[in-house]
C-alpha cells in the first residue's frame, strides 16, 4: 500500500476532492487549504509549471484517516496506541526489498527545483517540505531513526533544515559533526500514514536506541518496506512517492526560515543546518503530499501523542480512560480523562503527561463523565471541580517546545488544572440525568 492506494480509499469513502482548476505552488495552493481546512482531502491535479500533482489535508479530520486505516473515526486513537505499544512487546522489524517503486526514477541530476514544492504562509523564506519523513542512523550504534523536520529548498541541490533540541536527529548530527562527518539521511515524501505515525512516536515511547519504525509495520500489517539507497548508508522507504538522499553537513550554518509553524506562529530567519543533495528517486507517476500547518497537525501529530499518553501514563497511574489533543491549544495542551483511585492521583498524571511530552504547556485532568471533546464539558469541570488554591500546578523553569514564543532557552512554566471531584466523590458532584430518550421516536412539529 502506498500513498496512491491510500488516495483511492479515500476517494472511494467520499473523503477526497480533486482540484482541477491550476494553482500556483507560491501562496495559492495553501491558500486554498487554508479556505478548506478540515474537510475532505484535497489532490491538486495541476500545478502552474510542473506535471507532478500535490495532495494536502489527509489529516485533516479522523474521517479522512480512518478511511486508509478501514476502522471507525472513534477507534482510531486506540489502534495507534496498540501500534506504539508494540514497540515494546512484539516490534516488526522493516526489510529491504529490491526493484522499489521509489526508485523507479533517477534525476540525472538532484534538481529540486523540478518538484512542485509550495510556499505555504505569506511570509515564509521559501518553498518548504512539512511533512518528509526523514531516515538516518544512529553515528555509534547504527540504529535507525525515523521523524520529522521541516525542510526549505534554497537551491537545486541544497535545503535548509530545523532539528530542534533533544529530538533524536539532532543528537546524531552533533556526534556526527564532532568527527568532522556529515550526516547522511534519506528523505521520504508522500507515504502511506503508518510511517508518519511511526515518526511522531515521541521519544518517551521510542527512546535513542528504539526502531521506531516498527509502529508503521504494526499499522500496515506487514515489514515496513525499505530500500538500499544509490549515495548514502541510511534506506529509504520503497514505496515512498519520491526519495531525496543527502547528508547534512558539518560545520556548515545558512539562513533558514520564516515559517509558519505549528505554533500558529511565524519561526524566524535564522542561521540553522544546511541538507547537501546527492540523489533523487522517484515512482514513474508520483504525488507529493504536503502538510497544512494547523489541522493536519492536531489531528497528525495528536493522534500519535494521545496513543502515547494512554499507553505511558496509563501504566503509572491509574484510572486512566482517555487523552485528547485539543484543537485550540495548538499542540500544547491536552485533556486527561481519568477516575482517580485516590485523592492526589490526578496530580500526578498531569505531571506524567508534562515529562511523557515535554512539548506541552498546559494539561486538564476530568472525571469521565466531562465529555472530553466538548469545551463546554471542560469549562463546566473547571468552574465546578477545581479550586484554584489548591488544584492549579505551576511547574516553573520547565523544558518546553522552542516554537513556542512563551519558551525562552527551551525554558517555560508549565500549567496543570485538576478538575477532578474529590475521591471518593461527594454526593453533590453527581451531575443532572434526564431519561433516555430517542428524538426520532417523536412526532414533534
Ligand atoms: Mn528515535
């Protein structure tokens, strides 16, 4: 299965429109997802001076998602959190395999100024790659890792690349660069969604010397595929839509940026890492995808962190049912729903989630009968649950998400509201109950 066939189950589950009208890459093709965010997936049949197409918005919704993964919106989060926790009790790991339909192609020459890159928000640097899936390996052990940078192209063969810290690539480039060596990656565009819910796995699930490359085989049922690549040691994903091998060179600093981040915010020009390219694959037909900063990244990169919550603090505490992402909070905060078995237990998973997914700056813990997906549930447990002298925790001076404009030094206070009742729950915190009722079963005018 790659990102063609993923396409088609789309389309056949009605989640997948097809823009016929040409767009430019510069500004108009975002500008249209940022009109359609939300909806159905969008394929950008033509691109103004180039024959390759552009798909955007597949994690737009759970609908869209859900349609690749032949499994009901609501159940989606659990069968990530099943893909994550086989990591641990039964990892897959990926095989090499001949003759990969990425590699059906070879440019001549690296040229990325042939691919129909966009320039996504008004003031972005250049035409930039959100969504490629990058493969290196560890400079000591070799283990692989796989995750997720922004990219800007700044020349036919050059690209502009953020490995924010802590996160495993950066680590490998810095063991790299203190050699003299460049480090070589491979990176992957358009893939079927298991490999990208492989390379959000945060690094408290997949820790440096995990493949985590096993949760997209857990998702796609078989060995992820991989492929030899032509210039560099790490693979590249056989049925990846295009494959760009290269290696990101030691010493070497160039402007990057701005980019219209996850945060909601423009990151600035800055000096950052420099990707040199040495070769680029292809399928005979390909599709590029590209991520829309904000939906596609709750829901993305949400998804994945909630499986990872359940799993993580689920062990260590009890009571947990559910996580969700919010969609306001941009990535940063996240509503746990648990029962707690004792008083103070609810404090302690806030805390758990805070060192679970260090990008976080606020989470809510509720009971389970607060609807977790309803803001005004949240509002309500808030208003009626928490008192504010005893159940809001500040954690100062804690590591945080450099996007974040709040976070200075990679240092920010952190925020935690216990909106859970008492335990065991007084009388007065049962919450009104109507009869059950079907409104369809009415004549009513
Ligand atoms: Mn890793």
């Amino acid at each position: 299965m790659d990102l063609k066939d993923c396409l088609k189950k789309m389309e056949a589950a009605g989640r997948l429109s097809y823009v016929k009208t040409e767009v430019d890459a510069v500004h108009e093709l975002s500008g249209l997802c940022a009109k359609l965010e939300g909806g159905k997936a969008l394929l950008f049949e033509k691109v103004k001076g180039y024959d390759i197409p552009v798909t955007s918005g597949m994690w737009w919704n759970r609908e869209n998602i859900a349609a690749v993964f032949d499994t009901p919106a609501e159940k989606i989060s659990a069968l990530f959190s099943s893909a994550v926790a086989s990591l641990r009790e039964q990892p897959v790991a990926p095989v090499l395999v001949d003759n990969a339909p990425a590699q059906t192609v070879v440019m001549s020459r690296p040229d990325l100024t042939k691919l129909p890159v966009p320039t996504h928000a008004l003031k972005d640097g250049g035409p930039y790659f959100s969504n490629c899936v990058i493969i290196a390996k560890d400079p000591d052990t070799g283990v692989r890792n796989t995750s997720i940078h922004r990219l800007m192209v700044t020349g036919e063969n050059r690209m502009g690349i953020l490995m924010d810290m802590g996160r495993h690539l950066r680590d490998y480039y810095e063991r790299a660069e203190a050699r003299g060596e460049p480090l070589e990656v491979t990176i992957n565009n358009g893939l079927h969604p298991a490999y990208f819910v492989a390379a959000t796995t945060p690094s408290s699930a997949a820790p440096l010397d995990v493949d985590e490359l096993a949760v997209a085989s857990f998702l796609l049922g078989e060995p992820a595929r991989l492929c030899r690549s032509l210039t560099v040691a790490p693979e590249g994903i056989a049925d990846a839509q295009v494959i760009m091998e290269g290696e990101i060179l030691p010493y070497v600093r160039e402007p990057e940026g701005p980019f219209g981040e996850v945060s909601g915010y423009y990151a600035q020009r800055e000096d950052r890492w420099v990707v040199n390219v040495k070769a680029i694959t292809m399928q005979s037909e390909p599709v590029l995808s590209m991520l829309h900063p904000g939906k596609e990244i709750m829901n993305g990169q949400g998804l994945g962190v909630e499986a990872n919550l359940l799993q993580t603090i689920g062990k260590q505490v009890k009571g947990l049912k559910n996580v969700y992402m919010t969609h306001g909070g941009n990535h940063y905060h996240v509503v746990l729903q648990l029962d707690p078995p004792n008083e103070g237990m609810a404090k302690l998973a806030i805390i758990a989630a805070f060192a679970a997914f260090p990008d976080l700056q606020m989470v809510t813990a509720v009971n389970s009968d607060i609807d977790i997906y309803k803001p005004e549930d949240i509002e309500f447990a808030m208003v009626t649950r928490c008192d504010p002298a005893k159940d809001i925790i500040i954690v100062r001076g804690a590591f945080g998400h450099e996007l974040n404009p709040l976070v200075k030094n990679n240092l920010a206070a952190k925020m935690g509201f216990d909106c859970t009742c008492p335990v065991p729950k007084p009388e007065e915190y049962t919450r009104i109950a109507f009869k059950d009722v079907n409104p369809a079963e009415y004549k009513i005018r």
